[in-house]
C-alpha cells in the first residue's frame, strides 16, 4: 500500500505576542495540496525521513504536532486519525530550515541512482538506488548492458537497452525536491509568506496515511 502526505502551510500572526491578542498565534494560511500532490518517497524520506529507501539524513523527522498547531489542523488529525490507523509520522518544519538545505547533498551511502523509462509509457519513470551493486531486479529485467563492470566502474550516462532508456545519474536533494518534483510549488509559497511573516513564523505541518 502506499503512503500519502497530508498537511498544510502554517503562518504566525505578527501581533501574537500582545498582550490584547486572544486568537491562536499560528494559522493556517494554504493546503498542501493544490501546491502538491505526489507520492515521491525520495522527497518524504529526504524532507521528513518517511518511506525512505536509500538513508537520507531527514531535515525534520518526527516531530509530531507542534504544542502550538492551529486549531483546525489539530481538529483535521485528530478526526483522521482517530477513524484511520494508518495515519502516522505527524512533524513540521520551518522555512527558515527549508531555505538552508543544501541542495547538492546526496544520501551518504549511495553512489547514484538508475533512472528507467520505457518508450511504451514515457511518462512514467523508474527509479532503482545504487550502492555497491547493481540492483538484481535491474539486471534480471535489462541484463549487464554497458554496465556489466558495476557502478564504480561505469562512469555516470545513458544507454538504450531495448525500449528502455537507462539513465545512470548522481542522485541530490535537488533531485527529491527541485523544479519538476512539484515542491517548487510549495517553497515558492512558504518563501512567498516569509518576506511578510518572517523565516521562522512560516511552517509547513504535515503527516502520512
């Protein structure tokens, strides 16, 4: 089964620390969806250490709700998870982190990743992590091709192996989370938002089922 992310942009009201402000400090200001709407798990396990399949360091796992959520995300969870148990992984993260992120990082144990498309359906593409070794299933399907040395012989490229083009390509964060990924979308908004609010009074909260 698979996993989707649910969530929202959060701001903090400039005047929350007046002594006369009675409402919630932090609001909710856009949904993460319309901005995104994927199911990439190189982003999750890179944002938020979620579905992660290669060993990212997260930026923001585990958080849980902030103590401070706006009222209307905590009534959404809670009523989600209280009629769902798969809902799980609830955090958050500020724009102030998401701007510092270094988009040229890469996963500590992997040397790059196999990007597969096939002509029949090319819009659709596959992903297999590279380590030390070839992934079996990539060779049981494609077989050795040009790569029949292994990943730390074979310099980064492409090749054709029947319909299928085999793309072999360093893997970064800018790779989970840059233009194309969909969370443009989303950083243009929280960066957007921060120019009035301020980097550490926008946050994107967030949790998956």
């Amino acid at each position: 089964m698979g996993t989707d992310i649910r969530g929202c942009i959060e701001i903090r009201n400039p005047n929350a620390d007046e002594d006369w402000y009675t409402r919630p400090p932090w609001e909710r200001a856009i949904d993460l969806y319309p901005l995104y709407s994927g199911r990439d798990y190189a982003a999750f396990g890179c944002l938020f250490g979620v579905r992660d399949p290669v060993g990212w360091e997260p930026v923001a796992a585990g958080r849980g709700l902030p103590p401070d959520v706006s009222p209307e995300l905590r009534k959404e969870f809670d009523e989600v998870a209280g009629s769902d148990p798969a809902v799980h992984g609830p955090t958050w993260v500020t724009w102030a982190e998401l701007a510092g992120i270094d988009l040229d990082a890469a996963p500590a144990d992997v040397r790059g990743a196999l990007v597969l498309r096939d002509d029949r359906t090319p819009e659709l593409e596959v992903r297999r992590w590279v380590t030390d070794d070839w992934p079996p299933d990539v060779l049981d399907r494609l077989g050795p091709g040009p790569a029949a040395d292994g990943p730390t012989a074979t310099p980064f490229g492409e090749w054709r192996t029947g319909p299928t083009r085999v793309g072999y390509r360093r893997f970064t964060r800018r790779d989970a989370l840059g233009p194309g990924t969909g969370w443009e979308h989303v950083f243009a908004v929280m960066k957007a938002l921060a120019a009035r609010f301020g980097d550490e009074h926008v946050r994107l909260v967030v949790y998956f089922d």
